[in-house]
C-alpha cells in the first residue's frame, strides 16, 4: 500500500524543467511553524491540522499551525522576554531582524490558527484564556494585517514568551515547487488554560493525537503529509514526555533540508538529502516527436 507522501502531478513537469534550465527557482518566503504538544501521562500529544483541499499549496495534507512572516516584524520593536534576539539569531542561522521575524511569525500563527497565544503580562506568566469576542476580534485583525503583532502585544500589554518556543528543525521548500518556504519548524507546550480551537480559515479538520498514530496512518496511507511532517513527527515518538521534548529540541540540528533533483537517462531522482524515505524515481514523458513551427498554418 502507498504511504501518504505528498506529491503533486504538476511535479515531474517542473523538475525537468528545472533540470534544463528553463524554470528560475522562486525566491523562499521565510516561514515557522509550531508543533503544539500537551502532556496525556503516557506520551505527549502533538497538534495536528489537515489543510482545505481547495488549498493550492499541500490541500488535503496534515500538517502544523503555521505561516509566512509578516514583514512589520523584521523592522518593529516587539515586547519580548526570554533568550536575546542575538541569542535567537546564532540559534536559527540568521541575522537579529530575521531572528526577531521568525519568532515572531511562530507565536502569531499559532494564535491564528491555533487561538493559543505564547505570550504573558510579565516576563514569567503565560495567559490562560484567549476566549471572548474581545480576543476574537483582535485574531482576526491579526490575520487580515489591520495590525501588526507588535501592536496586538502593545495593545494587549503583553509580552511575546519566546523561552517558550524551542527550535527543531529548518526545512526549505523544494527549488521546483511554485510557493515555496523557508521553514522553522519549533516545539511548545500547550499553555495551562489554553485550548486549541480550528482558528484557520485554510483547515477543515484539527486533532490532538500521538506521534506514532499519526505516522502510522501516514505510513498506511491514510494521512497525507509532505515530508518535513512525517520526519519530525517520527523524532517526536522518542520522548516520553513535553520537557523531554522541549530539552531535546536545545542541541537539534538546524542545518536546512533541500530536496534535489538530477535527471538519469530517462527518469528524475528526487532526493531529500539525509532522507531516503522520500526519495523517488520518476519516469519522464516522451518528448512530443512534432516539430515546432514560428508561425500559424494557413
């Protein structure tokens, strides 16, 4: 039985097109996404969405709360507690504005999608209810950008939490892909009084479920996800607990993940490097035998 590996039709098209020479890559929108986990006294949960399938990107995939950055956060002093922007820049490979936007971006989506908010009235306190036509009404000026996420905490008198947050993974949107990221994947614990609620607009579905269970129903093919989903949700199933997680994810590797593709004869071979799972061959269609011709027939 075929797994649930992401793959669009349009895919092998492109990438012959990118081997040739005739596709320029898109330029990588940088992104963050979070995976939400909650403590159950066996092993810990992870939050899950599936994305629309009237989504033009990955629809009818599994994947995180997550989202571009805004770019008001790259140039907007945001109230901030936890390690240093500096510390957060050597962290995630970046310069300090970057760093700043990222994190911010994790926090903000999360909220949007998710209704749970990282952030505190002090440097040590987390808020325990995001619930209420007040707070609705400040999400969605999140989302439709009426302001930016430096306001909201302003307005809110809230700082962002980044302690937090702990960074997993980085991975990068394949160079043949037409929206493409470049992704910081984080971990956080559920906030105590906090829960998760289908905030997006881009999901039809949102669940609380184990590691294990979702990559088995990956791996039976029942649950579609793109790569960067299966992978981490498989290093997620070697922790016991939130803390453990959140310990592990101080020394994670955050060296980036690029697919690549090389023609061979008459096929492609795409490879994730560090990642043979996902590697496929792909046959290439027969070139059309018809000449082509400057102009219109008579």
């Amino acid at each position: 039985m075929a797994n649930g590996q992401w793959f669009p039709a349009e895919w092998p098209e492109r990438i012959r097109a990118l081997a040739e020479g005739t596709l320029t890559p898109v330029v990588p929108r940088r992104a963050a996404t979070v995976m939400l986990l909650r403590d159950t006294g066996t092993v810990p949960d992870v939050h899950m969405l599936r994305r629309s399938t009237s989504m033009a990107f990955a629809g009818g995939a599994y994947a995180y709360p997550g989202g571009g950055v805004d770019p008001r956060d790259d140039d907007q002093q945001v109230r901030w507690a936890g390690p240093t922007r500096a510390w957060w820049a050597e962290r995630l490979g970046v310069d300090e504005t970057s760093a700043q936007a990222v994190v911010c971006a994790a926090v903000r989506e999360t909220y949007e999608e998710a209704g749970v908010l990282l952030a505190g009235p002090t440097p040590d306190t987390v808020v325990g209810d995001t619930t209420g036509d007040d707070w609705e009404d400040d999400r969605a000026a999140l989302v439709a950008r009426d302001v930016s996420f430096a306001q909201f905490l302003d307005r809110r008198g809230l700082v962002l939490r980044s302690d937090l947050l702990g960074a997993w993974a980085r991975w990068i949107t394949p160079e043949f892909e037409t929206r493409r990221y470049d992704t910081w994947f984080f971990v956080a614990a559920l906030p105590e009084g906090q829960r998760t609620r289908n905030a997006s607009t881009e999901a039809d579905r949102t669940v609380w479920i184990r590691p294990a269970d979702a990559a088995q129903g990956y791996d039976r093919g029942e649950l579609r996800m793109m790569p960067p989903t299966i992978t981490t949700l498989r290093q997620l199933t070697g922790y016991a607990t939130v803390g453990e997680t959140l310990a592990a994810a101080r020394v994670r590797d955050l060296t980036p993940v690029l697919a690549r593709a090389r023609q061979e004869g008459d096929e492609i071979v795409l490879v994730w490097p560090g990642h043979d799972e996902f590697t496929r061959h792909i046959l290439l269609p027969a070139a059309d035998p018809r000449p082509t011709t400057g102009g219109a027939s008579a």
